[in-house]
C-alpha cells in the first residue's frame, strides 16, 4: 500500500483517508470535519507558503493548516 500524509499532495491529487493519528481535541476536531477513514479528499489549493491548504471533502470546502494536515495519513488514487 503506497501511504503518505496528506500535506505531502499537490492541488489536483485525490486519496483515501486512511488513519488520523494525534490526540484529544485535535484529532477529534478533524475527525468531526469529516477526515475520517474511508473518506475520498482531493487537495484544490495550497497558499503561498504551504499553510493553510484547502481540500474537498464529503462535498464541502476544508482548510487545515500543514501541522494538521501532517497527521492524517493517505493512500492516494493512481489515475
């Protein structure tokens, strides 16, 4: 299985949430936002710098900032 973390993608790619790693209200808050296992996200923009980066997912708008977006582990589509 070809995993990486979530902030390693580039605008246009899609994946499959595998894993959200973390602890506490971090990582509930982003499960809560629909970055859970299972779910299909495509990467649609990254700002200047990195930080934040917007995805789609469960068809609506998520940014998360790098450091979050470090602790969700992928496996990204091959198309």
């Amino acid at each position: 299985m070809n995993e990486t973390t979530l902030n390693l993608l580039e605008p246009g790619s899609k994946a499959k949430v595998i894993q959200v790693k973390g602890r506490g209200k971090a990582r509930k808050r982003v499960l809560d936002m629909g970055m859970v296992p299972g779910a299909e996200i495509e990467v649609l923009r990254k700002a200047p710098f990195g930080d934040p980066i917007e995805f789609l997912v469960k068809g609506y708008r998520l940014s998360l900032r790098k450091t979050e977006a470090e602790h969700i582990m992928v496996q990204p589509h091959t198309e």
